[in-house]
C-alpha cells in the first residue's frame, strides 16, 4: 500500500460559487474495469485496473462534481484476485474515514466481478456511518460508450448525499442505488448488469435529483461483526444432475471450515450429497443451503429437513454472499446451526 504522503487531495472537482466548502471524499482505488483499458475500441478485449487512481481522477475536473476527492490507492487489479490484503486494508482505511471529521464519505472502485462480496464484507463489519460506495463500470474507460465516468459522477453524488449516511455500504451503477445485502451482479456484459434481490434498489440517480424510495437493508442489523485477523475456508458447491459425495468428500479433505451448498430449485441436492453434507455438519462443520437459481428464497425444511440434517437455509442470500456471511460468523465463534440460522434471517 502506499505511503499517506502520496495521498494528497486532488483540485477539486468544482469549486462552489458561494465558497461553500464542498464535501471532502475519500477514494479508495483497487482497479478493475473502471480502470481497464481496452485492446480494442469496442472494449471486447481489455486489461482491467491498468489506469492508475490519480489518473483516472485527472479526468474528472471536467465533470463539475461538487466535491473535493483525495485518491488513496490500495490496489491495480481485477476484482476476480481481490483477496484479504485487499479487504483488510480497505476496512481500515474506511474506519479511519470514519473517525475523521474532515472526510464526509468513501468511495471505494472496484470491478464488478465480486463487487457484491467486497460490499457485503464491509457491510457486515462497519459501522452504518457516513456514506459508503462502492462503485465500477462494465466498459473499460477508453473503450466505445464505456460507462466508467457516470457511474463514477453518480457515486460523488451520492457519497456526498446527507441522505446516504446511515444505510450501510451502498454500490452505484447504471444510474441505480443498491444495498449491500440485495445487490446481484446479473448479466456478464449489459452495461445494466446489477439487481436488487429481494427488495430492488434503493434509489435512482438522474441528471437532475437523487431519489430515494426505500430503506437500506442491513442483514444482520443491528448487530455488527468484529472485523477478523483471517477469514476461514469455505468453499461454495455447486448441486448438479448426476452427482454423487466425492465433491464433498473433497472439500473436508482439504480442511473447509464450511460449506455452502449452491442447490438446485430450492437449495436441494441429489440425496448422496445431502446426505454426505448431513454427516459434516453432524461433526460440526457448519452447512448453508442456497441456490444456483437467479431469484428466489431458500427456506428451510420444504423439501430438504434440515432440522434433521442439521443446515442452515440462506433466504435471500444467494451463494456469494452466504458464503461471505459464513466465513464471517466462523471468523466471529459462531458455528452453531442455530445462531447461524438467526443471523441469515437478519435476526
């Protein structure tokens, strides 16, 4: 990570006429298509995170964002290797953000790729505090229509809406607002990619307003989890025709503290497998139902009984982000079925 001394704010992006002082963003650079570049001008091929934060900002004078923005780099990469390091020094760079009276929000770019988990992550272990966002593109910035720079516009303005504080981290693409624990990567190329499963976006960004319509869901609230030293292994498991139990065999081999099962229909597996995923929860290896199925929920005991086989049914959570919220339970001494039951029901 680079040294603070580097991170000096850039001119702002407008100046208000009046001499108000305008709103102080943090922004936390971690590279993806945001900043790609294309190899071609169709942007069918590019290398993401190739464009460094400063200049990537460089270009953003000539938006008339009201804002001041101070670019701190953590990482130049697509967000498919984002990994600990990058979470951690994201999270602490957000809790100083936090603490400091100087700065009114973060912006945080990101690929798209695993946007959700990084949101998710952060939601589960910071405070719903000044505005968090999270922002990417599904164009590479030099790329024919790429969508970079106003979903970049639409962040500023939303990370510096006094209405965004307190809901929690917040992810901005197409012109829509989305909570953490709802937001889904949908389609691999539109540039209108995100949905909110289940309760739909939170608000709409248009050229002219910024229109709230719904509060911000916090899974979990309004618990908070410690931010861990290390997150465990848990691995996802993807349900299909014709499968017996050596998958799961496999994974309890190599040491997986838990096991998200990614169901057909309803979270539901050929019964090898629910049986096999029975027998590691029965010695205590915790084990979530979700599904490989778009939308949907998950509950418990319709077609699988799993009072009886002792699994964890994740709702709304499809298996990204319960594998998230697993690992961050285990991380936090949670493993019983139950405790980890309340906490995917947002108890």
């Amino acid at each position: 990570m680079p040294s603070r001394a580097n991170c000096s704010p850039l001119p702002r992006a407008s100046r208000s006429r009046s001499d108000v002082a305008l709103p102080r963003l943090l922004v936390l650079g971690t590279g993806g298509t945001i900043a790609g570049t294309a190899r071609s001008r169709t942007g069918k091929a590019y290398a993401a995170g190739e464009v460094a934060l400063e200049a990537m900002l460089g270009e953003v004078g000539a938006l008339g964002l009201e804002a001041e923005l101070v670019p701190r780099p953590v990482a130049r990469i697509g967000s498919q290797d984002i990994g600990w390091r990058e979470w951690d020094a994201l999270h602490a760079e957000i809790a100083r953000a936090e603490d400091d009276p100087e700065i009114a929000g973060v912006i945080v770019t990101h690929g798209t790729d695993t946007a959700e988990e990084t949101a998710f992550l952060l939601d589960l272990t910071l405070p719903a505090g000044k505005p968090v966002v999270l922002v990417g593109a599904m164009r590479p910035s030099d790329a024919v229509g790429s969508d970079g720079m106003r979903n970049f516009a639409n962040a500023v303005r939303v990370a510096s809406d006094p209405d965004s504080a307190g809901r929690g981290v917040l992810v901005v693409m197409a012109d829509t607002v989305f909570a953490a624990a709802d937001v889904r990567k949908a389609a691999t190329a539109n540039v209108d990619a995100f949905r909110g499963f289940p309760r739909g976006p939170l608000a709409r960004v248009t050229p002219s307003s910024l229109d709230w319509f719904a509060p911000a869901h916090r899974v979990g609230s309004p618990a908070r989890y410690a931010w861990p030293e290390a997150l465990p292994r848990v691995a996802i498991l993807t349900a299909g025709a014709c499968m017996d139990e050596k998958p799961v065999e496999a994974l309890l081999g190599i040491g997986c503290a838990g096991i998200v099962l990614a169901g057909m229909g309803q979270g539901n597996a050929p019964r090898v497998v629910i049986e096999a995923l029975a027998k590691a929860a029965a010695n205590g290896v915790p084990v979530v139902r979700s599904a490989r199925v778009d939308e949907g929920m998950v509950d418990r005991n319709v077609e699988v009984d799993d009072d009886a086989h002792g699994f964890v049914a994740a709702r709304a959570l499809g298996p990204a982000k319960a594998r998230i919220l697993l690992m961050v339970l285990i991380a936090n001494g949670i493993r019983d079925a139950a405790r980890i039951q309340a906490a995917f029901d947002g108890r």
